[in-house]
C-alpha cells in the first residue's frame, strides 16, 4: 500500500488550476461533494486555509512537479509505500524547500536535509516515521 498526498496552502480551485497547467490533457471530473479528480488524483479542501492532492494509484509526484505545485505558497508532500518501504517528505515555506527527507530501501537517492519545529527533540529519519508525520498532517493541520 502507498500513500502519496500533498497538502498545499490554497483553495481547492487553485489547486486544480495549478496541476492541470502542469499536467495538462484531461477534464476535471466533479463528484457529488463538489471535490474534484483530475487523472487519478483527488482535490479537495481539507480546512479553510489547506486543499489536499491525493494520487489514487500510490504513485509518487515528481519533485519538479512538487515544486510547481507549491508555487510560492506552503506546501507538504508526503509518499509511504510500505510494500516497498520508501518514504519521500518535502516541507515549503513560500514556495521553497526547508525540510526534504528521503528514505529509499535501495538507498541510492537517500537525503535528509532541514528540520520542522514537529521534530523537535525527535528527527524524523525513516519511511516509518515519514508515515506517522502523515498521520500528524491530518490531525494537526
């Protein structure tokens, strides 16, 4: 099972806007509450300030498309594939990266860089704990 969710700091028709200009080629599809799903990924507001981005198919976003996707807004990017025990964890401030953690089994790619105020006292280090952050955006954001 892989997650894959960005939660970005604007309303969910700018989210929208934003990944169909750079994911260009196909018509949102509107569901029953008014969200939106555009190739496999799901657009909806989570709260008043923050829209999430989830890929249905567990498939990691690129980091160039993180990057665009934030703009110049705030934005978490968070992948655990635990059949694979990978983790990707990308934190944006005004568009640019603070915190930019990935955890691959192959280790070929593997970085760390930046902190959160979340780990104070506690790093974050692993896919394992790229997952519990997950679990935290949704209960603190």
């Amino acid at each position: 099972m892989a997650d894959s969710v960005i939660f970005v700091k604007c309303d969910k028709e700018e989210a929208l806007r934003r990944i169909q200009e750079y994911c260009p080629g196909a018509e949102p599809i509107i569901d029953e509450d008014g969200d939106y799903e555009y190739r496999d990924v799901s657009i909806y507001e989570y709260d008043d300030d923050w829209t999430i981005m989830e890929d249905l198919t567990g498939e990691y976003f690129e980091e160039n498309l993180v990057l665009a996707l934030a703009e110049n807004d705030d934005l978490f990017y968070v992948y655990v594939d635990e059949d694979y025990l990978d983790g990707e964890l990308y934190a944006l401030e005004n568009g640019k990266i603070i915190r930019k953690l990935i955890d691959h089994y192959d280790k070929c790619d593997n970085e760390n860089l930046g902190k959160l105020p979340y780990e104070e006292g506690n790093p974050l280090s692993n896919w394992i704990e790229i997952g519990t952050f997950l679990e935290y955006l949704y209960e603190e954001l």
